[in-house]
C-alpha cells in the first residue's frame, strides 16, 4: 500500500484520559476530510519503558492509518486487550476498560463514528 501522508498543517484532538490510576494523553492528527492519520500517546515519566511502549506503538499505529487501515480496522484488531493497567475510567462512555490499548480503540470509536 501506498502511505498518505498528512498535510503540513493540520488539525488534531487531543483528550486527556485515565485508566485506574494511570493518566495519559491521545493526540490524532486529522487528515482534511476529519479521517484519523496518525496517533500520539504521552503517558508516564519520560523515559520510561511505558512511555517508549506509547511512543512506539503510536509511530505503528500512525503508519497503519496512512496505509489505508481504519480506525474501525485497527479497532477491531486491538479492542478487548487485557492487561495492566485495567480498571475504571473517568469517561462516561468508557467505564471499564481492560487495558490503555482497549481505552484507545473504544475512545477513537466514540470520537470518530458519531
């Protein structure tokens, strides 16, 4: 496949999340037409092995989206992942996740299918 990548200059979310005691970041920069393109996560101390697992796991996912794979693709690839941390959230939508990874999924699902 064929990587399309995002103008220059483009528009982004950014939601601030938590998952148990685990606060992070998504920021999803939007292609013009509002189609996700590409995803960073900033979670933890900088440096850390969580915040290079994030920082890595974006840069894939990232490539994943300007390859031509959905949002609702990846969704149904990586939903449901279990491990730690796992717990409650504070988003109304999303009130009990099994992983950061299943929060992401679910959280781009709410965000983006409306």
């Amino acid at each position: 496949m064929k990587r399309e990548r995002l103008p220059t200059t483009r528009s982004s979310v950014t939601h601030r999340g938590q998952v148990a005691s685990t606060r992070f970041y998504l920021t999803i920069g939007l292609y013009d037409d509002g189609r996700p393109g590409e995803l960073f996560i900033v979670i933890g101390k900088e440096g850390s092995t969580v915040a290079g697992w994030a920082d890595s796991f974006g840069i894939a996912i990232s490539m994943l989206l300007q390859s031509g794979w959905s949002h609702k693709e990846l969704a149904t690839k990586f939903r449901g992942s279990q491990f730690e941390p796992r717990g409650y959230t504070q988003h109304p939508d999303l009130q009990e996740v099994s992983s950061i990874v299943d929060y992401i999924f679910r959280w781009m699902e709410v965000q983006f299918d409306r």
